[in-house]
C-alpha cells in the first residue's frame, strides 16, 4: 500500500510539473499588440563631437596609447570630429513630444526621428535629466500616434512584458519576457526604481517603451547589465510614471527639481539588526546629517534609524529616498525613527535640492553678440562649496582659434565675472558676452586650478 501511495505520488508530481513547462512554454502572442503600438514608437539617430579620448583611440596606435597613455598629441583637426549615434524613443502627445533617454540625446549636435513610414524629422531636446536618465523631445507638426500609459503599481513580477526599439540600428525590433523584479536600485544609483525584466535589450532600446499585455507603457528601457555589452538577461527600464514627472517638468520649466532632506544613509544589515535590537534588517541608517538642513532642523542626527515616511514602513534606503523623489519641495513629512532603542515620531519640511539639472533654456540662450568660442555649464553646488563662490561657470571646451582661445582661456577655468559683472550661471554670462562690443577688451576673472586671475579677452 505504501509503495503504491509513493507511485501515485509521484506521477501526480510529475504531470504537475509537465503543465507547469507546458504552460511556461507558451508564449504570449503580442502580434496585435506590436500591429497596434509600433507606429508610435521611433528610432533617434543623433550627432555627437567625439571626445578627446575617443579622438585618441581613433588616430592614435593602441602601442603608443599603451606605453604613453593621454599623454600623446593628437595631430590638429581641420574641422570638429563627429560620431553618430542611435536609440529609440516614443511619442507621449499627439502634438508631438516624445520621452527617450538622457544618454541618447546627450551632447547631441542634430537629432532626427525615423516614424515607421520612414519619414525622417528634425527634433529638438526640450529637456535631459541625467539622474533619472530621462529626456524629452519635441517634433514639429499634429495627430502623431500617443501611447498611453499603465499603472506601474499594479504591474507584477512575472507578468509578461513587450519591448520595442532599434537594437544595433534594426528599427522596429519587438522581444518580450517577463518581469523578474520590481524597485531596483542599480549600484551606487539612487534616483530611480528600475524595472527588472528578461527582454532581450541590446545598444538601440534606450529609450524605447515597455509595454504591459493591455498595450500600456509601464517603462522606459534604459540599460543592461552586461560584462560583453550585450543582452544576458538583466534588463532595466524607468517606470513610466517616474518617466512622466519628469517630462512634466521639463516641459514646465526646463530642468528638474527635486526636495532635499540633507542626510547621508546606508541599508541595515544583520549585525547592525541586532545591534539596534531590530527583529530584521531593515529601516534607513543615518550615517550624516548636513548642517542646517532640513533634516538637522528637524533634529535627526547620526545613527538613528528612519523606519517609516509618512506613516510608509521603510525596508531599506532606496524605499525612503524614493519616497523622498516623489515629494515636492516645501512639504512636511513625519519620520518615525529610532533612537536609543526607542521609537519616535519627529517632522521636517522638505527645501529644494541643490541644483543638478541646469535648464535647458539657459544652456540654449541666445547670444546676440560675438561668438566667443566655448562651451559651458553651471557649476554644481558642490564645485561652489570647493571653490568657495557663488554660483560662475565652468568652461567645458575651447574653440581653436576662437575668441576665448586667443586669450588663453582653456577648458577646466571657472569664469565668476566680465567687465566687474558677477557671473551666477550661464544666463548670466550668455548676457555679458551679449553686450560686448567689438574693437574692446573685456577683464574676465578666472579660477584656474584654484587660483584666480584675470585675463584680458580681445574681443575681435
């Protein structure tokens, strides 16, 4: 009898497992799907200048570069040296904006769109964050195909899941997979709860959609994790509503804001569990607080544990600075900590985060005077505390032959006034070069190297 029973069960066990694989072996049929959604979604070609190390790997011998490194001189160029480049993106309005990704577009010179009819349009960056790796982008003209987008809570691990892009440049690609995780904070990364999928994304899918069974965009695909470049199975896509916030944003006002709490965290371990009496790891450990910051006007200090945000129970690090990504400026959350083996309740009211993400209209304002011949961006909050200075900005690169070049202004200074004008950003300066005049000199104060100085530029 017994012997029998253990037959029974065991041929039970196996055509149970023989309907699993069969079921797992069906796949899902997205064709009316792809029929459906693929017109709105386009391939990005971009034109980039090619880097000072990617002109050294171009022209130079890789013995050389073996035994003298950056050190070798790059033989002077008659004209800029420019790559091309590819990704995907999408259309989010029917009046024509569509979402990709920050490292797609970023120092783009041209950008153009390819739609399925193979009719190729210019497109204009209105917007890139880097944090988020999101950017929007702008086509002239109406009635393009929308896509709408899904409910990223309701979306579940083992769902399956569409993708379609441009991998290696193949336009219009469609693989599909599954949802293997969800809130995934890739190494070193904060900003940004990752969707973990096992579609097949190559160079190409950035900045294409993920789509739910219902046809819903649910992600952004953004990257891969590889040790060969390719596709191994760890896939990663923005959530779409993290996606969309972003967009808003850079559609309203050209740059992302973000709150700002002022505390440095790391995950609970077990050893830590058991030092702070905690029945399992989890909460956000307080490693520094910054001074006068919202959190040390609150009163957090180093070593207390936040467990929950806004009644919200907190597992590890990336669930509170995700809470903290999703909450605007000038709000007031409750923390409930715990400090000396004992739990309270503490509230602090969220400022606006240091400035990372400069707007775009500053970087693209005109300039109605002479053509100086660099490229700029605004100093960092962090590069302000180094240098001590508010606000100047950095110079990113010098024309050859240009205005700034002919006076020895070189990539790497910091420009903090022209003519006795204090320069704050690039606003600032995009107007002082505005109003210089020719057959002048103008005094332009430098950092360079930590030391400062002025140098007189010809303007000519």
């Amino acid at each position: 009898m017994k012997n029998s029973y253990l037959t029974k069960g065991v041929f039970a066990t196996v055509f149970t497992l023989a309907s699993i694989q069969t079921y797992a072996a069906s796949p899902v049929d997205f064709s009316n799907l792809v029929a459906q959604v693929s017109p709105a979604v386009v391939s990005v070609n971009v034109v980039k200048k090619m880097t000072q190390e990617e002109l050294l790997q171009q022209q130079v011998p890789e013995i050389l570069r073996r035994f003298f490194g950056n050190q070798v001189i790059i033989p002077q160029q008659q004209a800029p040296q420019e790559k091309t480049g590819y990704g995907s993106a999408f259309f989010i309005s029917k009046d024509g904006y569509l979402l990709t990704n920050h490292h797609v577009v970023e120092d783009a010179s041209k950008v153009t769109i390819m739609l399925n009819d193979r009719r190729e349009i210019d497109a204009t960056v209105v917007g890139s964050d880097e944090r988020t790796d999101v950017a929007l982008l702008k086509v002239n003209g109406s009635n393009f195909p929308e896509l709408k987008t899904g409910n990223v809570d309701q979306l579940r691990v083992g769902e399956p899941v569409l993708a379609i892009g441009s991998p290696f440049g193949f336009d219009y690609s469609a693989s599909a997979g599954i949802v293997s995780a969800k809130m995934r904070n890739m190494m070193g990364e904060t900003s940004v709860p990752f969707i973990q999928t096992d579609v097949a994304l190559n160079p190409g899918n950035s900045g294409g959609p993920l789509f739910n069974q219902r046809g819903e965009v649910v992600g952004v695909n953004s990257r891969i994790f590889s040790g060969t470049g390719g596709y191994m199975g760890l896939s990663f896509s923005i959530p779409i509503d993290v996606a969309m916030d972003v967009a808003d944003q850079l559609k309203k006002n050209g740059k992302v804001t973000r709150s700002y709490l002022g505390v440095m965290l790391q995950d609970i371990d077990r050893n830590l569990a058991e030092s702070y009496r905690l029945d399992k790891p989890e909460g956000a450990l307080v490693t520094e607080v910054a001074p006068n910051s919202p959190a040390a006007k609150a009163g957090l200090q180093t070593g207390d544990v936040i467990l929950k945000y806004n009644g919200s129970a907190i597992s590890r690090t990336s669930d509170l600075l995700n809470y903290l990504n999703r909450t605007s400026p000038n709000q007031v959350i409750q923390l409930q900590i715990l400090r000396d083996d004992k739990t309270r309740n503490i509230s602090a009211t969220l400022t606006l985060a240091p400035d990372d993400t400069p707007a775009k209209v500053e970087q693209n304002a005109k300039n109605n005077g002479p053509v100086l011949g660099v490229s700029i961006r605004n100093l960092t909050a962090a590069e302000q505390s180094q240098l001590e200075v508010k606000g100047g900005i950095f110079i990113q690169e010098v024309k050859r032959e240009g205005i700034a070049a002919q006076a020895r202004i070189t990539a790497g200074d910091v420009i903090t006034q022209v003519n006795n004008k204090v320069i704050l950003n690039s606003v600032d300066f995009v107007k002082a070069a505005s109003e210089l005049k020719k057959g002048t000199v103008a005094r332009v104060s430098i950092i360079r190297q930590g030391q400062r100085a002025i140098v007189g530029m010809r303007i000519e």
